[in-house]
C-alpha cells in the first residue's frame, strides 16, 4: 500500500518553523479556551489495525477474545478499521456480501458487548482517492447498507467514520460533495449517530486548518498524527522513498512540533466548538519498544492536554501495541498512554 507519507510529512516539516517564547505563552492561553469544545468520549482508543481492513493480515482472525483483552487493559474505545469496497459490488447498489455485513456485525456486537464503543470506518478505498466525485454514489450506496445494518445500535456507543485519510484527488474542494451524499445515506436511517470525519491530504495535523463539517451537530472531527515520519515510519517499506532506519525520538525540533501543532486543535476547537481526536497515531515496530513508549507518549501528553483524544495505532500487525507472539502487551506503551501495564 502507498501510504504517501511525504504528504503527511509535510505536516513534520511545518513544523520546523519553530515560535518564539511570546508565541508559546499566546498559545498556552488559548488552550484554555478551547476546554468548552464539545467532543465525542472516546477516551483511550485503540485502532484493530490489518484485521477488517485487510481480511485478517498475519493470519490471526480478530475475535471477541481480543476485546475482552483490550476493555481489561482500560481502553475505552476501538477503531474497527474495515474494508468494505472489497466485499461489495461495484456497480449500483453496490451490495455488500452479507457474509462479510455479519462478521464486521458480529465484531462490532462483541466490542459493544465487551464496554467498548466502536469507530467503524471505511479504511481502504483507493477509487474514491482517485477520483471522488465518481465514488461518491458509491460511497453513499455502501455507507446507506452499513447504516441501516446497524441503525438500533446505541448512538452513544457506536460512531460512523465516512473515509480513512483522503488524498490525491480526494482535496478538500471536492469534500463536500463527497461528504453530502455518504451523510444523507447514513442520516436516512440513523438521524443522530456521531458520524466522522477528517480532511485531507491524509488527514494530518494541517489539515484541521482547512477541514469544514456540514452542519450536522452529530458530525465530528478527527485526524492522525505521524509526525515526525522519518522517526514512526523508518524501515517502513509501503513509503517511497524510504526512511532510514536508526533515527531516535526527542530531538529539539522533535520537541517543537509538540509546542507548535497542539495549538492547532485548539484553532479548530475554537472555529468551530468541536474538538477532533486523533485517530491515528503509532509508530513502526521496527523502532525498539522504549523509543516508541517515549514518542506515544510526548504525543499523548501534548495532545490530552489541549482536549484531543488518542487513538493509537494500533493493537496487532503494523505497529502493535499487543504481541501474539509472545502473549503480552508490549512493555511501556500502555503506561505511556497512561493506562496500567498489563502483567
Ligand atoms: C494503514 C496501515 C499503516 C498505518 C501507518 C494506516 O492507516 O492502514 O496500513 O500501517 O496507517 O502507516
């Protein structure tokens, strides 16, 4: 997969123009008054990363088990990213194979059932990158199945998230045309579900800048954060070119970021009394465990503390919090997200 990278990490390099003391104490204020933005509770989240987006990548088929791990470990919240495009038709309208519609039904049940509340998305969707005006229907016809599927679900507990990251042609000039008709399908049949969603290019930091919600007081704001790629994402082969591996985190301009692009929630806090989350944040499994616990949680701490919520990438596969090989959850991430170490 090609995960453009450069254009998140653009959102790194912004970074790199770092503000004088004054700035930092003009921000420290406006922080505080960002505290009244309404949010969604997702509290600690965890993303079910490579399993229904990927049919079960690595072989391990996600099951209520994992739940009942994840809910025991304190998270409140998951993100079952899933793939629909695949197990659907691509022509109108665009059904969904009902085998696949009672997996994903039964892992949402199982989330639901086990205290979490559950972000569903649509996570792989290349067509509609490539050209979303001629997805959008499409789109709208999957999003107007799922919906009605899970229509008596409780609107407090289960969120709709419309698309994962927009890019290439997927630009915010076309966003509401995209947006419009997956909002009606889904609004059709579920009037005050949460329902999600995040700009682009690839949802970072920056785009919070440009990211404008319909008027719907049930839809709300989210965005991953990656930054810096060339730490979270050394080795990783699905980003061209590659980053070298060996790079640690903490650096002074590593530092900055975390002082710059916080205040850039509270701008959008601010602009339009929402409060988004993140709703990716990870770094490579590649990069030995005690250099990922400091950088999720420099993250953590910098982002809780203006209001945004985190949810990390992820539980298994690409950068896994939990370790099937050895049956535990890897040491320091979960203190360093502030929940308790699993023993
Ligand atoms: C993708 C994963 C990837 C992760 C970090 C996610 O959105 O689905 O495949 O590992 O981002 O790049």
């Amino acid at each position: 997969m090609s995960k453009a990278n450069l254009l998140r990490m653009a959102g790194a390099l912004a970074l790199l123009a770092a503000l004088p003391q004054a700035a930092q104490a003009a921000t420290a204020q406006k922080t505080t008054s960002s505290a009244s933005a309404a949010s969604l509770p997702i509290g600690h989240c965890i993303n079910m990363g490579g399993m229904l987006d990927s049919d079960d990548w690595g072989g391990k088929k996600l099951d209520a088990g994992d739940f009942v791990r994840i809910r025991a470990a304190g998270f409140d919240t998951v993100r079952l990213t899933t793939n629909w495009v695949n197990h659907a038709s691509d022509t109108a309208p665009y059904t969904i194979d009902p085998a696949w519609m009672a997996r994903v039904t039964d892992m949402v049940d199982a989330a639901l059932a086990n205290n979490l509340n559950v972000v569903l998305n649509s996570h792989y969707f290349p067509a509609l990158d490539a050209d979303p005006l001629g997805n959008a229907p499409r789109l709208a016809g999957l999003w107007k199945q799922i919906a009605a599927n899970f229509a008596n679900r409780p609107n407090s507990r289960l969120y709709f998230e419309l698309f994962n990251e927009p890019h290439d042609a997927f630009t915010p000039a076309v966003q509401a045309q995209v947006v419009g008709p997956a909002l009606a399908a889904v609004r059709a049949t579920n009037p005050k579900r949460p329902v999600i969603v995040s700009g682009g290019p690839w949802a970072n930091v920056d785009t919070l800048a440009t990211l404008n919600l319909p008027n719907d007081p049930n839809v709300w704001p989210t965005f991953h954060y990656y930054d810096p790629m060339d730490f979270t994402h050394q080795g990783a082969d699905w980003v061209s070119p590659a980053f070298p591996l060996g790079r640690t985190y903490g650096t002074y301009w590593d530092q900055q970021a975390l002082i710059n692009d916080p205040p850039k929630v509270t701008a959008f806090a601010k602009r339009t009394g929402k409060m988004p989350f993140i709703g990716e944040n990870g770094a490579y499994d590649v990069i030995p465990d005690p250099q990922r616990a400091e950088y999720h949680k420099a993250v953590y701490q910098a982002f809780t503390k203006v209001g945004a919520k985190v949810c990390v990438w992820a539980y298994s596969n690409t950068f896994p919090f939990w370790d099937y090989d050895t049956g535990k959850w890897h040491p320091g991430l979960l203190s360093a997200i502030g929940l308790k170490e699993q023993p």
